[in-house]
C-alpha cells in the first residue's frame, strides 16, 4: 500500500510539472480550429471569443450604407473590436465581417459615438475620471485626448450614455448602484444560504438607478445641472449593463433605453429638447403588447439607426449579439414596439454553441449522418445539422429544438439555482440524446441549473422529431435530483438501458430506466478497486459542473466513461483528483477518459486520465466553468473526440493523435 501511494503522489507531481505551462491558458493541438459554419459566406451569430459581450457603439467607420459596430469582450481576454457592415440579412438583421482588434486603454465602462463632423469618440468612465479617446482609423486606435474629475454626487456609475444637443453641448446619462448588499457569505461555503427557511432571497436586491450631467463641451468642464434623473432608486433589479440613446420619432427624438440583468429592455421617455426630464419607466415590448424579455442574461444596448433614421436596437450579454426591429408603434402605455430578436450575424464566422455548451452527436434527422446537439448556459437545446458526411462534416448554424411547440429554454427562475437569485436567468442545460423507451425515436434526456432530471419523449418520427414537453424522471416516487449542472450519460448496459449522474453525495451513480419515467437505484459507480468515485473539489458552487458520456473510447466493446469538468472538479477524489488538484488549483476544465475494466453489465472504472496530444500536453479547449466533451465517429479515423470551449466554440480532435494513458 505505501507504494502504490508513493507511486500515485510521483504521479501527481508529475502532472503538475508537465502541466505547469497549461494552467494560465488553453491548450488544443497545433493547427486546430473550430468547427466553421457551412452557410453561404460561413455566416452565422456573430459573437466574440469571450463569455460576455458589451456593445459600445455604432458609427460609420468604413463608409458603408449602414454603421460598424464597436463591441467590448470580456469573460476571457478582454479588448474592444470593430465590425464592418457588409450587409443586411433576410431577418433584417445587420451582417459584419469579422471583428478587428483595436487598440484602446479602456475595456468597458465606455460608450462610442460620432460627432457632426464624422470625429469618433469614446468616452469612457475610469474611476473618478471621465476620459474622452478619441479613434484613430488609421492606427485603429482610441487615443486619450483629455479627462475631467466626476462630480463627488455621481460615485462610482457603471456605464454611460451621451446625448448631444444643437449647441455642441452634451447631456450624459450614468448608472449607478443604490448600494444594496446581496447575501452575507460565499456560495462556495458550507454555511451558504442564499434563501431563508420560507424560500425567500435573504439580503437586499439590489437595483440601479439614473444620474445626469449636462457638459458644455466634449470634457470641458465642470458638470453642471448634476441630479438624480429617475423617479426611484429602484429602477433596475441588478444591473442595467449600458444605456442608449435612441430616436423614435418625432417627440421621441431624446429617449433612453437600458439593457438589465434580467433581460428587459428599459425605457424611458424623455421629452425635453435639451437635459432630462424622464417620465417613469416602461418596457419595450413585443408586437403582442408584452414586454420582451432578452434571450439571455445581462444585455447591454445599443442603438442602431435604420433606413427612416429610427432607433433599432442591438442588444447582447452573455452569449451572442441580437438585433431588435422598431416597428414605429407604441403600445397604449406609451412603451415602443419591438419585433422579437434575431440574430446579428457575421460573415466567415465559427459555429456558435451559446456559452458553456454541452455537446452530443447523433444522427437526429436520420439521414445516414451525425449531427451535434448542444445545450448551453443560457437554457437553449441547439441543433446543427451536418449537411456534409460523416468523414468530412459540414455543419450549418443552429436552430433551437422545440418541445410542445416551444422552444425548449431551461432557466433557473428565483430559487433554482444555489447561488440566489441573482441568477435566475441561467439554465447550464446539459441534454443527452439517445432512444430512452426503444421505440427507435431518438429522446433527450437533461439535467440542468436545479439539479433536476428530465425526459422530452420523441412521438413524431425518426425524419421529423415531435418532442412532448419535459416530464420529470422519478426515483421511489420522488424527482430524480442530484448535484447542479451535470449532463447524465444513458446507454444500454449489459442489455438494459442505464443513467448515471452525480448524486445530492457527489458522487458517480447509477440508475436502472424502470419505465418512461421512472428509474430505480442501481448503486454507485465504483473504481477498479471498488473505491466510490467523487466528482466535486468543494461545496455549494464548486459542486456538480460533470459532463458524463458512456463511450467505448478504447473499442473493446465495454462503454468507458467520458467526462467533461469545470476547474473545481476532483475526480475521484479532492485529494488526487482531476482536474483539481492534480494538475493544479488554478487549472481549466479539462476533458478526462474512465477505461471500463469491468464489463458492462457490472461496470468498474480506471483512474481518470487526462487527453494528451502528441507533444503530451494536457488537452484544455479553455473556460474553468465547465467543459463539454463527448467520444463520437464524427470525422476520419475514429473514435475521436468533440469538445468545446466556455465561449461557444466546437473542436473536433483525432482520437490517433491523442494520448490517454498516465
């Protein structure tokens, strides 16, 4: 025994040396790319290669019909970039060619306009400072020209909006915080409790609020006429992420909108031909009177002028950018009329998967191909269709599946996710498709935010899928629960279809289908050596995040287990797992292969390794959240290997030139 430990902690030592150069950054194999799109010009959502997205402006660099469009990314590596107009879509939706880097001191807390003389300004908040840039289009660059302090009344806003008036004066708009405090505590703690013992958030919501200034010129200062400029100041719940300045017609040529944590789109009429005088808050709806609600969470706004010179909106968060069509209507309350979003597209674009995808491959349309399933972060299933073959796939971008005649959307709500309310527009949907009642119908299966598990049964055909709506799996009765954002792996074992998922113990578990929707206790999934297999490297939020995928990796005709993990995994245990502690408490998620040393109808499984690529560096596609991967016979020479990234991006790697063995 005391070699073996010896052994295993070289192991581990090991690892980290070898990992060492891993940690910071993500690692694929020399020469991969992500998966393209297959439409005409490779067009598809237009998203950036960061969790979040922060639009800054629209104005006309490059002298098209319509105006470029300035986006921030941040959720990785942070910087500001310039899309091109190339185009408008059949949707209406604006079309740019892939972004440019630029060169800017700022990130976010900014906004981009264009002044009368066709100048392009950014104006940014740096703490206590307002900064004016200036953008160079040769260098493409925003070059500091000039700063001026904040009035001591405005603390701390979050972003801006700027309105320009006949004189060559300005009036500026700025968020700010009313300072409510959320839960006391870390979700990441033992004693977390986000919500009391009747279920409701404890702490205060916070909310943000309006502030304007008026500056006689780009920064010359000082401010004046500095005031509150909402009614409350509880306007909007969390954050408002940007604030626009847009032109709705004649009276309307003044007014605001905001973007909002929750998704809607904040209005707020505004009069006066000169300064604010707000009236109350209302919310942009849809053409049937109701508000729109964003597809994801955390928007900012931008306006976007059509061909009448009016204010449409560009719109996006977390996940890719969205275009909302004004109609020129108002409902009775006075609130303006959106169409419902589509996408804002680019050209020689990646497949998007949305945020934290999660993948499977299955030939869903049974056209003798596979196609890639995904769901996502934001709540959504997403089908690509492989319009190409199997050895030389194609694919086009996604549609959503709809279950019941709707798009299926999973999304936490205000008690469903264990870190508060606060994220309640979150869904972390991870689906695994596969014939769960053997009537040769492909069904999915989910689990999700909540911990919950369930079953959208296929009654249409093998050509034309008709999912009924999601039902709940049982277990003695009782919904099937378990630990938070874990996608379950089904297949057949040893002749009878199986789940396993991490149970509300953390770990690996197994359960037998008893009927459409019921399962029964099968036990834990063991080790070789028969040890349980633990899944998380902590509580609360460090719990759950497992991507679990029955897959016969090494072909010896027993299904292995392939795992998808966050940074704060620790597979099979927090003191030697993967891939935290093992490679190392800074880590990424990081894809890991299981062997199957028993049989399936009575599964054991090796220590789990990491895939190696032939320089034998760990395979990391990057993102700590959390890391989709399946084994699938997509592409040449398989089995190999699809992954993704948290920024929505697909990889497909040769499983010839990878390496699993310790």
């Amino acid at each position: 025994m005391l070699d073996f430990l010896s052994s295993m902690l070289r192991h581990v030592l090991s690892l980290v040396l070898l990992a060492g150069t891993c940690l910071a950054e993500p690692h694929l194999p020399p020469g991969t790319m992500p998966l393209p799109s297959a439409a005409e010009k490779g067009r598809g959502p237009l998203a950036l290669v960061n969790l979040n997205h922060h639009v800054l402006g629209a104005c006309f660099v490059y002298g098209g019909k319509f105006p470029d469009l300035f986006v921030a990314g941040y959720g990785g590596a942070q910087a500001v970039h310039l899309f091109r107009w190339v185009d408008t879509a059949d949707t209406s939706a604006p079309v740019f060619a892939q972004p440019v880097e630029l060169k800017c001191p700022f990130k976010d807390k900014g906004t981009v306009f264009q002044t009368k003389d066709g100048s392009i300004q950014g104006l940014w908040i740096d703490k206590e400072a307002l900064v004016q840039t200036v953008f160079d289009r040769e260098t493409l660059e925003f070059r500091e020209m000039a700063r001026l302090p904040l009035d001591k009344q405005i603390k701390s806003p979050s972003s801006l909006a700027v309105l320009a008036n006949a004189d060559g004066s300005y009036d500026l708009a700025f968020e700010m915080s009313n300072g409510g405090k959320g839960p006391p505590g870390h979700p990441w703690a033992e004693d977390w409790r986000p919500y009391n013992s009747s279920g409701i958030s404890v702490g205060e919501l916070r909310y943000r609020y309006l502030f304007g200034a008026h500056l006689p010129a780009l920064l010359k200062g000082p401010l004046t006429e500095v005031r509150q400029i909402t009614a409350t100041q509880k306007e909007v719940f969390y954050s408002m992420h940007q604030i626009t300045g847009v032109n709705l017609g004649h009276g309307h040529e003044r007014d605001l909108v905001t973007g909002s944590r929750q998704g809607n789109l904040v209005f707020y009429h505004n009069p006066v031909p000169m300064g604010f005088k707000l009236e109350k808050k209302r919310l942009a709806a849809g053409p049937d009177g109701n508000a729109l609600r964003h597809p994801s969470i955390n928007p900012s706004v931008c306006a976007y002028p059509n061909a009448k010179g009016l204010s449409d909106i560009i719109a996006c968060g977390e996940g890719s950018l969205y275009f909302y069509r004004f109609t020129g209507k108002f409902t009775a309350s006075g609130a303006p009329i959106y169409q419902p979003p589509v996408s804002v597209l680019q050209e020689q674009a990646d497949l998007y998967a949305g945020t934290l995808p999660t993948p499977t491959t299955v030939d869903w349309n049974d056209d003798g191909v596979l196609d890639i399933m995904v769901g996502n972060s934001e709540g959504f299933i997403l089908f690509f269709e492989n319009i190409g073959s199997n050895d030389e796939p194609r694919f086009l971008p996604s549609t959503r599946v709809q279950a019941g005649g709707q798009d299926i959307q999973v999304q936490a709500g205000y008690a469903g996710s264990l870190q508060g309310v606060q994220e309640a527009r979150w869904g972390y949907l991870s689906p695994n498709v596969v014939d769960w009642n053997e009537d040769g119908l492909l069904d999915i299966l989910t689990g999700d935010i909540t911990g919950n598990y369930h079953i959208y049964l296929n009654r249409g055909s093998k050509k034309e899928s008709q999912l009924d709506p999601a039902h709940p799996l049982y277990c003695d009765g009782l919904d099937l629960h378990g630990i938070w954002r874990v996608r379950p792996a089904a297949a057949k074992l040893g002749g009878r279809m199986a789940l396993a998922l991490v149970d509300g113990e953390d770990q690996f578990h197994l359960y037998w289908r008893v009927d459409d929707y019921n399962v029964e206790d099968a036990g834990k999934l063991r080790l070789s050596d028969d040890k349980i297999i633990g899944a998380s490297g902590g509580v609360g939020g460090m719990s759950g995040r497992c991507k679990l995928d029955f897959f016969d990796w090494n072909q010896d005709g027993h299904l292995d287990l392939i795992l998808g993990t966050g940074r704060v995994n620790s597979i099979p245990d927090r003191e030697t797992g993967f891939p935290m502690p093992a490679i190392g408490k800074k880590t990424l998620g990081t894809p890991l292969l299981m062997l199957n040393t028993g049989t399936d109808k009575r599964p054991r499984f090796a220590m789990p390794v990491p895939f190696r690529d032939e320089n034998d560096h760990i395979i990391q596609p990057g993102g700590a959240h959390e890391t989709g991967a399946v084994g699938t016979y997509l592409g040449k020479d398989g089995p190999n290997l699809l992954i993704c990234n948290e920024a929505g991006r697909l990889f497909l790697l040769s499983g010839k030139n990878l390496k699993w063995k310790p």
